[in-house]
C-alpha cells in the first residue's frame, strides 16, 4: 500500500480471512482485534494507536517501524515478530510470548512486559527506560547498548543474557537470575542486585559504582577493572571471583565471602571488610589503606607488596598468611 489508509477492526479480519497479509502502513485507532489470528501479517510502518491485540496470534508479524504505542498485547503472541524500531512506549505485554523477537531499537519506554516470555529476543540499542520486566524469561536475550535506566528486573532470569555496555543506572535487578550474563562495560550504577545471581557473570570494566548487592551470588564472577566504589557487598558471596585492578574504595564487604579471590592490585582504600572471609585471597599490591580488615580471616592469603597503612586489623586471623614483606605466618 502506496499511503496511509484507515482501517477498522472488521476490514482487517476480513481482508486476512481472504488471504491478505500486507497491511502496510494502514491507520488503525482504538480498533479491538483481540483473540484474533492474524500470523504472519504485515503491519510496518502503521499507526496502530491504543489497538487492543490482547490475546492474539501475531506469530511472526512484521511490525517495524510502527506506532502502537499505549496499546493492549497482554498475553499476545509475538513468537518470532518483528518489530524493529517499533513504538511499543506505555504498551501492555504482560505474559506475552514473545520469543525470538526482534526489538533491536525499539522504544518499550514504560512498557509492562512483566511476566513475559522474551527467551532469546533481541533488544539491541533499545529504550527500556522505566520498563516493568519484573519475572520476565530473558534468558540468551540481548541488551547490547540498550537504555535501562530505573527499569525493573526484579526476579527476571536473564541467564546468558548480553548486555555488554547497556545502561542500568538505578535500574531494579532485586532478586534477579543473571547467571554467566555478560555484562562487559555495563553501567549499573547505583543499581538494586540485592540477592541477585550473578555467578560467573563477565563484569569486566563494570560500573557497580554505589550499587546494592547484598547478599548477592557473585562467584566466579570476573569483575577485572570494574568500578565498586561505594557499593554494598555485605553477605555477599565472592568466592573464585575475579577483581584484578578492580576499584573497591569505600565498599561495604562486611561478612562476605572473598575465599580465593583475586584482589591483585585492587584498591580496596577506606573499606569496610570486617569479618570477611579472605582465605587463600590474592591481594598483591592491594591498596587496603585504612580499610577496616576487624576479624577478617587471611588464612593463607598473599599480601605480599599490599598497603595496609592505617588500616584496622584488630582480631584478624593471619594463619599461613604471607605477610607484605613476603613472610608467612604460622
């Protein structure tokens, strides 16, 4: 179709029942087409304003480039769609089944796309500002330079999920699965990962800067270069984890589990690692200067060539330590 023309609800059934599929660029406002099957319909480019697709079959349907902006897709079926640049801000997709999706630069902007099916979709320099994802399947997704800003993960799993430099900042990841994700340069600054998973996530070059992750599962984790200035890891389980040249100023590490991790020249400086667990930890060259290390366990740890200017080590354990000057401990 060559211009824009209106259509209702009835002329599009119609016109799909007979064997039309190209409805390209058409004009369709507050029409009801839910329950329908429109598989495989061509919808780009149409102004498709406040339409409630509520329940319908839209399975591979081609939508870039259109404006459904304050629509009603809850429970929809978007498997395999198109929806390249689409405008979906304010849009309802609650428990929609949207898998294999392409929304690579669309706007979700306040979109409610909670408890929905997104396994494998991509969501490549999308804006997701203020989005619901919460419970959300976004394992294998990618957010590759997606904008996240204050957007709500909270108990979604995003297992392999790509998000390598995609903006987090104050984003709501409470309770979130982000196993082996690979976060590489993503901002999440002062993000919530309270009890989220992030084992053996790459972090590399990271910004968690005043980031909550207490109590979060961060083995195996390679968190090489990445900024923590300020965050809180209280109770939280770094074992294994990779944190060579890593940033730490300031950070809360107060009971949390740093058994074998690689501190190498990290700058741990004015924080609090009171009653953490640093056995066999590798702090080489770490800046711990006037950090709190109050009933730390160093059990087999190396500080060899570590500043430990001015810092609290009152009740600390040194059992097989390697002391800064390269002595070991009994």
């Amino acid at each position: 179709m060559s211009s824009i023309k209106l259509f209702n609800a009835d002329e599009i059934l119609n016109n799909y029942q007979q064997g039309q599929r190209n409805f390209n660029a058409i004009k369709l406002i507050k029409a009801n087409l839910s329950h329908a099957n429109l598989n495989s319909i061509n919808l780009s480019q149409g102004r498709l304003i406040k339409v409630n697709f509520s329940k319908t079959k839209l399975i591979n349907a081609n939508l870039d480039r259109a404006d459904l902006s304050q629509g009603n897709l809850t429970g929809a079926q978007l498997i395999d769609a198109k929806c390249y640049q689409t405008n979906l801000t304010a849009t309802s997709l609650e428990k929609t089944n949207c898998s294999g999706a392409i929304f690579s630069s669309a706007i979700l902007s306040q979109a409610d796309l909670s408890d929905a099916n997104l396994i494998g979709c991509s969501f490549i320099s999308s804006q997701l500002k203020n989005t619901n994802l919460t419970r959300t399947n976004l394992t294998g997704a990618s957010f590759t330079s997606a904008v996240l800003t204050q957007a709500n993960l909270s108990f979604a799993i995003l297992t392999k999920a790509i998000l390598v430099n995609a903006n987090l900042i104050e984003a709501n990841c409470q309770n979130a699965t982000l196993i082996r994700a690979y976060l590489h340069n993503a901002n999440l600054s002062k993000a919530n990962l309270e009890g989220a998973n992030l084992s053996f996530a790459d972090l590399r070059g990271a910004n968690l800067s005043f980031a909550d992750l207490r109590g979060a599962n961060l083995e195996g984790a390679n968190l090489k270069n990445a900024n923590l200035k300020g965050a809180n890891l209280s109770q939280a389980s770094l074992e294994g984890a990779e944190l060579s040249n890593a940033n730490l100023q300031q950070v809360t590490l107060t009971q949390t589990n740093l058994i074998g991790t690689n501190l190498l020249n990290a700058n741990l400086s004015q924080a609090n690692l009171s009653q953490a667990n640093l056995s066999q930890a590798g702090l080489l060259f770490t800046n711990m200067k006037k950090t709190n290390l109050m009933g730390a366990e160093l059990t087999e740890a190396n500080l060899i060539g570590a500043n430990l200017s001015q810092a609290n080590l009152l009740e600390a354990s040194y059992s097989a330590t390697i002391m800064p000057n390269g002595k070991r401990t009994e």
